[in-house]
C-alpha cells in the first residue's frame, strides 16, 4: 500500500515537472507539480482506458500521466487565458 502511494507520488512527480517544464519553461514547484502529474496520470488512465490502451511498466505509467499532464495544463492554460482577457 505505501509503497504503492510513494510510486504514484514519483510518477505524479516526474509527470507534472515534465509537463510544466515544456509547457511554462519551468516548473510549478514540487507541491503543484505533484498535483498536476497526479491528476495527468487518472485523466490519461482514464483515456487510455477509453482508447483500449494496455499500459505496462514504470515508463508506461509515466508517459500516459505524461500525456494526461499536457492535456490538463492546456485546459487550464486555456481557461486562464481567455480570464486573463476578459472573454468568457
């Protein structure tokens, strides 16, 4: 049970840096990242169950919370965006 906690936390953790990294040009810090690549990796769990998608492996895992990740930051990045100009 822990152990499996501590993987998630590395793989939510190297997930969200990753993914803030290449779309901000540098991380969020270590508490949002960890949220990010978290909720990255059940978004891209969930369409990667969707897609029949088998994932195996630690770097299985990572790229799929990977592609999560990216797909949550640019919504995020899109709702803030259109805030940020006042559109709704």
């Amino acid at each position: 049970m822990i152990t499996n906690l501590l993987i998630w936390l590395v793989v939510g953790l190297i997930a969200g840096y990753l993914a803030s990294k290449v779309l901000t040009g540098r991380g969020m810090g270590l508490p949002a990242d960890i949220v990010v690549g978290l909720l990255g990796a059940v978004i891209g769990g969930y369409l990667a169950g969707i897609a029949g998608i088998a994932v195996g492996g630690f770097i299985g895992e990572v790229v799929v919370a990977l592609v999560g990740a990216f797909l949550l930051l640019f919504v995020v990045r899109l709702v803030m965006s259109g805030r940020r100009f006042g559109h709704r």
